[in-house]
C-alpha cells in the first residue's frame, strides 16, 4: 500500500498530521512518526518500520 510517512523532531509529525486532515480529511495511508534528539538510528529505523502497521 502506497502511503506517506512524515517524520520530525519532538511532536511536529503529529501536528503537521493532523493539519492535512482538518485540510484534506481522513488520510487513512499517512503516518506520524515523531522522535526526539539523540535518538540512535537503529531505534529510529525500528520506528520507521513499524509506521505502516
């Protein structure tokens, strides 16, 4: 299934998320992941593997 998946620092994936559905409306193929600083990128790539579940 094609989709998107937007990641930012801290809590803007889940803002910029929920903006394009007040936009748009429900956007059932997109996924917020946010992450925080000093994250490693192993545990980085076990959350982007996981977004589209």
């Amino acid at each position: 299934m094609l989709g998107w998946v937007i990641t930012c620092h801290d809590e803007q994936a889940q803002e910029m998320l929920i903006k394009l559905e007040a936009r748009f409306g429900p956007l059932a193929q997109c996924r917020a992941v946010n992450y925080w600083q000093g994250l490693s990128t192993n545990m980085l790539s076990r959350m982007m593997c996981d977004a589209p579940a």
